[in-house]
C-alpha cells in the first residue's frame, strides 16, 4: 500500500516524492489506471477532489490530486482553473503564452499568482495542502526549463520560473508550497 499521486507527469511526481519523503509514492502508471478525470469543477480545490474520489475509487488506496493554474490580477483571475485549455485543446504552450503577453500590454498592473491545490483523500477524510506563488507576467518569454507559463511568469527577483535551475523551482514553486503545506496536516491527521 501507499498513496497514489494522480498524475503521470514525472515532474509533479517528483517534486511530491521528494517532499513527502516518508511515504510510499505511487504513480497511476505504477498502478496500471489509465485514466484522465475530467476538469469541470469551478475551483481548483473543487477539481481536486474531484480527481482525488474519482482516483480513490478506482486504486482503492490513500490518494493525492492537485489542480493549478495561473491567476492574472488585471484579467480577474483568468486563465484560472483553465489554464491549460483556454485556447482550445490544439494551442500550444508558447502560443497561449504568447496571447497573454499580448494580453497584458493592455493594462498597466501584470500581477499575477500561480494557485496550487493538492488533496488528500483517505476514503473518509479530506486534507488540502494549498500554495500561492506571486509574481508577475514578464513582457517576453524567457528561460529554457520549464513548462507552461514558467517562461512568461517572473519572480521578485526578476527572473523566470523557466531561467531557474529545477531544484531551484522546485523549492519555491506553488506546487512544492502545497506539498509542504500537505505534509504538516498529514501529520496532524496521522497522529
């Protein structure tokens, strides 16, 4: 037994092993389910534990979803929860990137936060791990690792998610923000 991470992305899976260290991570590959739950809730949190059942029910073990995107202060929120899909399911990182460079040349505040929720679900209980990272929209896509919006999203430091080294990313993103958040209430609830 373990905790299923529903995902397959080795980069998710990665950066949540190496935080909740002391559990037995399994991907959904390692767990032979092929399966892709829909994102059609209103909220990042409502997506994940949306994914977080769907997954359970099927494992039948402790499981960990997340959902995350993009908040851009001056466009209310948008892209929020649909990040990666609102230019349709063919548009291309860099071609949603390039839109919302675009985009924000219209207003002058390009505040922006990356929002990320991971739920746990045990069969009974729900522990949300939540994490935010702010920042801006930068006025040209810069950097070579990442993926996303990490070339467009910038830091305090005036540097991209994407001009980071990945241990680097890993320790500030909102993804990793969530997963500590996580392991300290798992902690509580575990007691």
């Amino acid at each position: 037994m373990g905790i299923v991470i529903a995902t397959n992305n080795k980069g998710k899976l990665k950066e949540i092993k190496k935080i909740l260290d002391e559990y037995e991570i399994h991907s959904l590959n390692e767990r032979n389910i092929d399966i892709d739950v829909v994102e059609d809730q209103d909220t990042f949190l409502e997506n994940a534990r949306k994914k977080a059942l769907e997954i359970y029910r099927i494992a039948d073990e402790e499981t960990i979803a997340d959902d995350s995107g993009l908040c851009i202060d001056a466009l209310d929120g948008f892209p929020g929860i649909m990040t990666h899909r609102f230019l349709g399911d063919l548009a291309t990182d860099e071609m949603r990137n390039e839109y919302l460079i675009n985009e924000l040349n219209k207003y002058p505040n390009r505040s922006a936060q990356v929002v990320c929720n991971l739920v746990y679900y045990n069969g009974s209980d729900y522990v949300v791990g939540e994490g935010v990272l702010n920042g801006s929209i930068a006025y040209e896509r810069r950097g070579t690792n990442g993926f996303g919006f990490d070339e467009i999203f910038e830091l305090p430091n005036g540097l991209t998610l994407a001009e980071l080294d990945p241990e680097e990313k890993n320790k500030v993103s909102a993804r990793s923000l969530a997963a500590q958040d996580l392991k300290m209430k798992l902690k509580a609830l575990r007691r």
